[in-house]
C-alpha cells in the first residue's frame, strides 16, 4: 500500500477529531491557538457524551448523536 493512498482516511479522521470540538470551543468564544487546543479533548467528550445517552435512550450510537452532544455541550 502507498503512503499516497492513506491520505483520504487521515483527513477524514483529523477532520472527525478536530471539527466537532473546534465548533464548541469558538462557540464558547475561544479564538486561535486556544481554539485549536481544545478541539480534540472537546471532540473526544462530545463523542463521549454522545455514547453515553444513546445507551440511556435505547438508541443507537450515530453521527446524528455525536451531532445533537456537541449542540448540547
């Protein structure tokens, strides 16, 4: 397998890891490096968050969850 090939799946993943908390944390007025820095731990409770009420609700765990944690964070 090529490095090349491998590009797709990284930037999706950084883009999964890094985007959700990075709209909490400008949400939450932080700018710049700030904002950068926290985006991973935020994105990690929000999925976090996410796993956890969707076994309260019975319901299964999906993007839509992860959505509706990062709102409610």
């Amino acid at each position: 397998m090529q490095w090349l090939s491998l590009l797709g799946p990284v930037v999706v993943a950084m883009a999964l890891l890094i985007l959700p908390g990075l709209v909490i944390a400008l949400a939450a007025r932080q700018r710049g490096f700030a904002a950068l820095a926290m985006a991973a731990p935020l994105s990690i409770s929000a999925m976090a968050v996410a796993a956890l009420a969707s076994g309260l609700l019975g319901t299964g765990w999906s993007w839509m969850a992860l959505a509706a944690a990062a709102a409610l964070i």
